[in-house]
C-alpha cells in the first residue's frame, strides 16, 4: 500500500487506471492525514463503461430498467472488492411489481453478468416510464446479496427489505441492520453517446482497534464526518466522465485525508455457461418434464439467460 501525491502520481503494484475504458474497481484506504499510514476509512470506486453497455444491449429492456441493472452491476463489481471472494457475489432483488427481478453476479476473476425479468405489459404504461424510483418498480419485495466461497459448505446470505428509490439505498440498509458498519455509498448510472456508465464510489469505517478509545474514537468520528462531506461533494460529471482517472477523483476529494491506493480488479462481461452445465442440467430433469422440453424437430432449445447463447440438444442429449 502506497500514498498517492500530487505531486509524485500513483504508485502501485497493479493500477490500470490508464485503461480508457474504466471498467474496474479501486480499492483506497483514508488515513486521516498524508502523514499518517493506519487505515481509518476503507473505500472503493468504480467506472464500469464496456461490460455494462455489451450487457444491456444483449436484452431488450426498456431504458428505466436498464438504469437499475446498471447501478446493481457497478455495486456487485464494487463489493466483489469488498469481501474476502474466492468465489462468486451475488445480488438479486425480487420484488411483486412490475419490475420483478434485478440479479447480478461477479466472480473472484471479475466475470459479471447480470439480467432482470419483467412485465412487459405494465412497461408499456408511461407512468411507469415516469416513476423510476425502485420500490415503485418492484414493489413490496426483498433484496438478497450471497457470497459464495470455493468448496463446500462455505455460503453466506444476507437479506434486506427493498426500500428507498435506488439500489443503493437497500444496499445501505443492509450494511446498516447486517454488518452494523458505518457506510456511505453513492451511485450512478446513465447512457451518454450511446453507451452504458455506472459509477460508484463507496466508503465504510473501520472498526477501532487499540489506543485511547476516547481519544481514537473522538478523532475517527471526526475523520469520518469529513469523508462523507467530502464524497457528497463529487459531481455527477465527475462520476462518469471517462476522461478523468479515477485515482485523481480520489485525490480531488480527498486529499486532505490521505489517500492509499490499492491494487484493481478489472471488470469484463464473461458469461460462466457451457455445454456441459447446460447438458448436466438437462440430465437432472426427470423424462417425463425433458420430453415436454422437445419441439416439433425432436430438438430441446435452450437459451442462456445471461450471455443469450441458444444451444441445440437433440432428445438424446447430444449437442448440435
């Protein structure tokens, strides 16, 4: 971990911030001072431009839905950084409106995807055009984020009430009630010239450990306070703006409180489907509901929700 100055630029084992595409995520610690190296804060931030956009013209979504798939990806990616992952993050949100479910996972490699299911009928509504707020959309309904580690028996689940107008909002909550941690996260989504960005800069307090706790806590609160006014502050512009690296964001925000980059992790739109999961899920299902399954060719058809992949079998399972 290193300090990032002004005047000396960056410094880190693996920064790809001079990437023009900005799809990754940055992790960064706040110290509370240039001078001091204890991390008080921990934060990340992100620009997802490239998977989201390839993402969302797979489907055919009407835009106000692809405004929230677009800020649940860029928060997945984002806390895909956040937890100890050997695995996959998943964030699923189902709700009883029109907009019945938002899912999106990341992997440890940084491989999302993402869809949503909706009703198409009640999309051709204009007020709900109008309204974009997510409990309007979803309705009464709750938002899951599951962790999925490498091996067996190693899942984790929290789940939270939809609220709010935004994703972000009921991911709040959840780290509010679930993880009982201090956290401030702002996102973005919006398509300019054509393409799909989503950005998200997050902050969490760290836990106090060791010192004069009066003291520690007096002045972590302070630190604190400070960092939330700071990340308020940012621009929508500066947010999306491809141009601007998002390392020197971070320092325009908040330089005066030390800011430690960390390694990134790229972010790319890779579907985990094949043949062979395909297959041996065909083969789970019993003869009697895989023969409902064959159409008038003697062919099953199946179709990725994800990547959009159709792949033929025919009745005995061997792939076209």
């Amino acid at each position: 971990m290193e300090f990032f100055s002004e005047k000396t630029g960056l410094k880190s084992l693996d920064i790809k911030s001079a990437n023009p595409l900005n799809n990754f995520v940055m992790p960064f610690y706040l110290t509370g001072s240039p001078i001091q190296e204890t991390p008080k804060i921990r934060g990340r931030i992100c620009r997802l431009t490239t998977p989201i956009t390839q993402i969302i013209d797979r489907h055919n979504y009407p835009d106000t839905i692809n405004s929230k798939l677009a800020e649940a990806m860029a928060i997945t990616a984002c806390l895909s950084t956040t937890f100890k992952l050997n695995g996959v993050i998943t964030l699923q949100a189902k709700g009883d409106g029109p907009l019945r479910t938002l899912f999106c996972d990341v992997s440890k490699d940084g491989h999302i995807r993402a869809y949503a299911a909706f009703d198409e009928k009640a999309f051709k509504s204009k007020q709900i055009l109008r309204d974009t707020s997510l409990t309007m959309l979803m309705g009464k309904g709750y938002m899951a984020f599951t962790i999925e580690q490498d091996g067996p028996n190693k899942r984790y689940q929290g789940i939270v009430e939809l609220c709010g107008k935004t994703v972000t909002d009921s991911v709040i909550t959840w780290f509010k009630n679930s993880e009982q941690i201090n956290t401030e996260f702002i996102t973005i989504a919006k398509k300019q010239d054509g393409l799909w960005v989503a950005a998200t800069l997050l902050i969490q307090k760290l836990a106090v450990k060791g010192g004069l706790e009066d003291i520690v806590m007096h002045d972590d609160i302070e630190i604190w306070n400070k960092a939330k006014l700071f990340a308020k502050s940012v621009e929508i512009s500066e947010m999306l703006n491809p141009n601007l690296k998002l390392e020197t964001l971070l320092f325009r925000l908040f330089n005066e409180l030390g800011v430690y980059i960390q390694p990134t992790r790229l972010i790319i739109d890779q579907c985990r489907c094949n043949d062979e999961k395909v297959e041996t899920m065909l083969r789970s299902i019993n003869k009697v509901q895989l023969s409902n399954l064959v159409d008038e060719k003697e062919n099953i058809v199946v179709e990725c929700e994800f990547c959009k992949k159709r792949r033929i079998f025919s009745s005995n399972l061997k792939v076209h």
